[in-house]
C-alpha cells in the first residue's frame, strides 16, 4: 500500500471543501487568524496568578506527560509491529538538543490548557522537504494561523519582538480544541471560565488588603451612660490610637478597651457579608475543575474527600478526559508527523497499561474474555493474537480440550520400574498421585488465577479495615496539629526549631500501634488458618505462640514509627519553606492540611496494602510451620502489568521452609518480609504455594487449590470429564 502524506491527504479534501471563498475572508487570508479572541496572551498568566488554574493545568500536564508514546508500523498480514528504532523512533527520543520528549508533551497539554493551542516547528533542513530532524515547542499566543481559501491552509507566521518569521505548512504541526467558533483557533478552557477565575483572583487580592490594611478587634469593651462619652480631641486621639495598635494580620483579635466610668463589653464577631468570600473562593475553584474536567477532591479540595471517592475521581479523570485527551495529541502525532518519515511507522499510540487507575477496567476485560474461553466461544490461540501474542502449541482447541492437551503434555513419562503410587496420605488413593503428576502451575494460568483470586479475596477485607483506621488516625493527627495552631502555639516552633517533643511523638507512635496491632494480628490469623484448612491438616493455628506474637509486635512497633517518621519530616519541611517564605500562620495551617489530606487517601491505600499483604504473608508462612506437612515454600507473583520485573523473575523460586528467597539481591522469607527494602515490599502483592513432605503423605500440590482438587477427586471417573481449576 503506499503512502500519503498528510499534505496530500489535505490537499485533497480541501479541493472538495467548496465553502472555503465564503467561510474564510479576505482579512483572515491576507493577515491571518490572531490568537486574541479566543486565547489572548493574558490567558497564559493566570497560571501564575490562579492556585486553581495552577493546580488543574500541571495535573493534567504531569499526567499526560508521564505516559510512554508507542510507535507501529502495519504487517502485510494485517498485524502490526512495534518500531523501536530509525530515526523517527530516535527523534521522539530526543527531540532537540535541550529538551526531552515528556518536556514537549507537557508543553504541549498545558498550551492546549492555557490557549487551545499548541505548536511544534519543525526543522525540516534548508530547503524544507527533509525529514525533521528537531521539534521545537512554540508560544501559542505568538503563532498566527493563515488560512487560504481554496487550499484551507497557507502557513502560520510566529510574531514575537518586531519580528514576524513565516512557516509553510509543513514546518508546523498544529494542535488545537475544537472550536465550531473559529476552526482556525483553538479554544481554551479558559474563556468558559475566565470571570470565575477573575472574581476568585479579585476576592483574594480583596481578602489581602483586608489583612494587610484592615482591622478586625476581638472585642471592645466601653464607657457606657450618657457622662461618660468623648470629646473631639478625644475621640480623634482614640482613632489615632486604635489605627497604630490594630492594623495588620498580626494584630487581629485583639480587644480594645476604652476607660472610663462604669464599662460594657462587645464582642466583635465576622459578619454575613464577610463569610461570603469564602463561597466565592469555593464556587471559583469548582468552575475551574469543571472546564478542565478534574475532580475537585485531586487538586486538593478535601472537604467531602474520602479514600473512595479519591479513587472514582482517579478513574473519571483517566477515563473522560485524560485518555481522549491523550489519544486526540497521538492522533495529530500520526496524521501530521509520521508520514513525513516514509513509512518508518503508521500509527503512534500512547500506552495506559502502566496507570493503575485504569487496570480495574482491564481486569473486568479479563473476566469477559476469560467467560469466552471457558465457554469455547473464542480458543486461546484467538485470544493471543488479539493481545500481539503468539500461538502455543494447544491454544487452537476449545478449553476442555486444551486443558486436557496441558495436562497430558505435562504429565512426566514413567518406566515399568518405577515406584508404584503410594496408597496412603491424607487426601486418600494413588488415583491422587496421578492427578498430581497432572496438576502444574505456570504464570498466567487457571491454577495461578484460581490461588491469586482466594489470596486477593482474603486480603482485601483487611485492607479495607486497615486503610479506614489509617484515614481516621490521620484525620485524628490533623485535628490535633491544627489545634495547637488554633491555640496560639507556632507549628514552627513544634515541628521546625525545635521538632515535637519526644514524648508527643512517642505517644502518636504507641496510639498506632494499639490501632494497628489488632488488625494485623486478624490478618495473621486468618491467613494462618486458610494455610491450615488448605493444607488439610486437624489442627488449629495458634495466634499466641510466642513467635506469632513476637512478629506481630515488631511489625505494629516498626511500622508506626515510619509512617510518623514519613509525616513529622514533611510537615518539618514543609513549614520550614513556608517560614522561609515568611508566610502568616493561614497559609501555615494550610501546608498541614495539604500533608495530611495527602495522607488521609493515597498514603493510607499504601499503607494498608503494603502491611495487610506483609502479616497476611507472614501468617501463612506461620501456618506451614504450625502444619507440620510443609518442606517447601514457593513464590508465586501476583497476576498484572504493575509487577515488578523482579518479583515477576522470582515466579516459582523453591526454597526450604525455614530458608530465604532470593528476590532482586535481597534475601525475603516471604513477599513483603520487611527484611526487604521498601522499593522490594510497597505494594507488593506475591503470595505462596507449598510442597508438601513426602514423608507426611503429601503430594506437593499447591496451597489454595486443595479444597478444589479434593472435590474431583470424590467424584467418580468420568463424571468430571477433566480438572479445570477456577
């Protein structure tokens, strides 16, 4: 198939585009479509003057930016391959001396934010047909669009200090917002919303001359009957008095006492009108979430902000803007930029497998797609190839059958002198030992998402108790903090001249721990009894044994500590830039809430995750042991594309029970061990499997598949037909 460039794919619709004469005029043609009516220059500054502005647009930069661009190039067969070199490839890598291609990326997001625009001018050599050789980023507000009424596009002209430079068209790849306005300028988010962002803007500067030149008394306590009032040198004096001693925020407060005769006091308190600032700031930053399409809770609005509605608005925010936006940037990408390198590549995408907040979905994908295999409506070899997969040798039968090709292909060979099956053991006759010669577990497979799914079932009602204890413990903190600020002692002498008093730290410290310590040890226990009941053996898990118990306390004691630790040193660093800043005690309290907002959501789903699976771990570890039948324990990685490579290598590592795995340099008893570093245990989610004592009339299958496989085995020949594991 050949190829057409972008410029002649234009060209040719344009000749069909008869409305040009009248839809473009003579003006625009000749001078160009200025950027001032919909984007002026001045949109660009409310970055630097809009806290909501500022939080929305880097969000959405940093996000899109942070997102691998993918190149493909069409097969003959109608597959598509992955380009990873050429120069095209190499360009994206770098795409000029100075910058990268992420810095580009988020140029471009906060341009088409700020302007709804955004340009890249490409050097293209000296005669302007050559393949780029850099991109460089432009100020939207400087770049003029010219259109032409018969070709749509005449060129742009970059207008800057006196100096007007003119770029064919293609020099220049142009990104825009949709505006059914003016096609030929972007719309910005901006105009939608700018008196909204103005009124927040003027009813701060308002708020701040009120602070700076304002007054506001606690109270005045006067003269009161008709012989006790003022005469004007008197009166003129007073004024004087109460401007010198009750201007400024570091005044407010204050009571102003007036002698004299029998007195009354007043309280001063703030009034209707005065409160209405703080609606107004509210209403302007919901308006600017709502333009930019960013929950309110994700740029720091946590009045209504809980652990749930953090994660929905994650989601929404990858799933209705981020992901469109991301892919309307790629499609430019491939309409205007690839054809210029002679079919080095057809399509450029951006990847979303690494955003965790979107991997909820692709999990659902799974389970439909698994139904479909299960059912035989699609075989595993269709499925492969609509992941860019290669077949495997038995993924063209339908389920049964391929998993009765496994089984059979798996099966080790025997010899006539080979020992007979033993006829005892605790699950029952020599028909189990053949089931077990049967029974493999291999990444990916229905044995491997049959034991994830009962350890991931298991562990997540733990984390959901655990990550709501941390929430209300940080909320708990922030209440504290913020009352001692409430009660006149400086943050900054707390947490930055001289940090919290070791028997205030100590106590915040002991309070998590008596939180955490019965959590934990639920977890233990539950997990110590499944490994029990998995592994078919009478006897109970004993919570109390001293080495449980002695786990379980170093696990509270060393994790509370960090996770203070973690807080009092951002809080430290926190106020101490605040006070470097010269910042009022506000804006200091608003750094707390910052922090501990931060803590209240993502840090408290670490935390959870990360302790739940390290003690859920741990109490099957403890299970084994307490078993008696257990010689070997087996690493099994969790099943997703947010695996670590490592984790993902240790898959199936054996080792003696009492022994270490040998995970990424570090030795670990089991996943999560904090023997670990942290980069080796947040978030992990492994689990293990278990060889059994031959001596104890095991079999060496694993643990979580038992209760399955015991039920096959009661059933008569044939009535199964064959082992599927669920």
């Amino acid at each position: 198939m050949s190829k057409i460039s972008w410029l002649d794919r234009l060209g040719a619709a344009i000749r069909a585009y008869r409305i040009g004469p009248a839809a473009i005029s003579i003006s625009d043609a000749s001078m160009g479509v200025s950027p001032e009516m919909f984007a002026p220059e001045s949109y660009g500054e409310y970055l630097a003057k809009s806290v909501g502005v500022y939080a929305c647009v880097m969000l959405r930069s940093r996000l899109i930016s942070s997102l691998p661009l993918m190149l493909y190039r069409s097969k003959s067969n109608g597959d598509r391959e992955a380009v990873n070199g050429g120069e095209l490839h190499a360009l994206l890598a770098a795409v000029n001396p100075f910058w990268t291609f992420q810095q580009l990326i988020s140029m471009t997001e906060m341009s088409l934010n700020l302007h709804g625009s955004a340009y890249w001018v490409l050097d293209r050599g000296d005669g302007g047909n050559r393949a780029p050789r850099e991109i460089w980023w432009a100020n939207p507000s400087k770049m003029i669009v010219v259109p032409h009424q018969t070709n749509y596009l005449a060129g742009y002209v970059y207008e800057q200090q006196g100096q007007r430079i003119k770029l064919a068209p293609n020099e220049v790849i142009w990104f825009r917002t949709p505006n059914p306005l003016n096609e030929f300028a972007g719309l910005s988010p901006i105009a939608a919303a700018r008196l909204s962002i103005d009124l927040g803007i003027a009813g701060l500067k308002s708020n701040k001359n009120l602070f700076d030149h304002g007054m506001h008394l606690g109270g005045i306590i006067s003269p009161t009957g008709s012989s006790s009032g003022f005469t004007a040198a008197q009166a003129a004096e007073l004024s004087k008095s109460i401007e010198r001693r009750f201007t400024g925020i570091g005044k407010f407060h204050k009571w102003l006492i007036a002698t004299g005769g029998e007195l009354k006091a007043q309280p001063m308190g703030i009034n209707p009108k005065d409160a209405e600032f703080i609606e107004q700031m509210k209403w302007s930053l919901a308006d600017i979430c709502r333009v930019y399409q960013v929950p309110p809770v994700l740029v720091q609005d946590l009045e209504k902000s809980s652990y749930s509605n953090f994660e929905q608005s994650l989601t929404a925010l990858w799933t209705l803007c981020l992901q469109p936006q991301a892919r309307a940037i790629a499609a430019q990408i491939t309409e205007q930029l690839l054809p210029m390198f002679g079919g080095q590549a057809d399509i450029c995408e951006f990847d979303f497998s690494g955003i965790d907040a979107l991997q909820e979905g692709e999990d659902s994908k799974w389970g439909r797609e698994q139904g479909q295999i299960s059912a035989g409506a699609i075989t595993i070899n269709e499925w492969r190839a609509t992941r860019g997969l290669d077949p495997v040798p038995w993924g063209d039968a339908p389920s049964g059958a391929a998993s009765e090709t496994i089984a059979e292909n798996d099966t080790p060979s025997t010899t006539d002198d080979a020992p007979p099956p033993e006829k005892s053991g605790r699950l029952g006759s020599g028909r189990r030992r053949k089931f077990r010669d049967r029974v493999k577990i291999a990444y990916g497979d229905d044995a491997h998402r049959a034991l994830m799914a009962r350890f991931e079932k298991r562990a997540t009602r733990h984390e959901r108790d655990f990550r709501r204890m941390m929430t209300n413990y940080f909320e708990d903190q922030q209440r504290a903090f913020l009352a001692e600020l409430q009660s006149g002692k400086s943050l900054i002498d707390l947490f930055v001249r001289a940090p919290f008093s070791n028997d205030e730290r100590a106590r915040w410290v002991a309070e998590l721990q008596r939180r955490a310590r019965p959590l934990i040890s639920e977890a233990v226990d539950d997990a110590g009894e499944a490994t029990l009941s998995e592994l078919a053996v009478s006897v109970s898990f004993n919570l109390q044994n001293p080495r449980t118990q002695a786990a379980i306390r170093r696990q509270a004691q060393t994790f509370a500590e960090q996770v203070n630790e973690t807080t009092y040193t951002a809080l430290k660093t926190s106020l101490a830039a605040g006070e470097a800043a010269g910042e009022s005690f506000d804006a200091l309290a608003s750094r707390v809430t910052h922090i501990m907002g931060i803590a209240q959501t993502s840090r408290a789903e670490a935390i959870a995750r990360t302790e739940i699976i390290r003690a859920t771990n741990y109490g099957a570890v403890e299970g084994a042991r307490q078993s008696g039948v257990v010689a070997q324990k087996k690493w099994l990685s969790t099943l997703d594309n947010r695996t670590r490579d490592a984790h993902l290598d240790a898959m199936d590592q054996t080792v003696q029970l009492d022994e270490p795995f040998e995970v990424d340099g570090e030795q670990m008893d089991f996943p999560g061990d904090p023997a670990g570093s942290a980069e080796n245990t947040i978030n992990c989610r492994c689990t293990l499997t278990w060889v059994v004592n031959a001596e104890s009339g095991g079999d060496g299958v694993q643990s979580g598949a038992i209760a399955q496989i015991q039920k096959w085995l009661t059933q008569p020949e044939g009535e199964n037909g064959h082992a599927h594991i669920h």
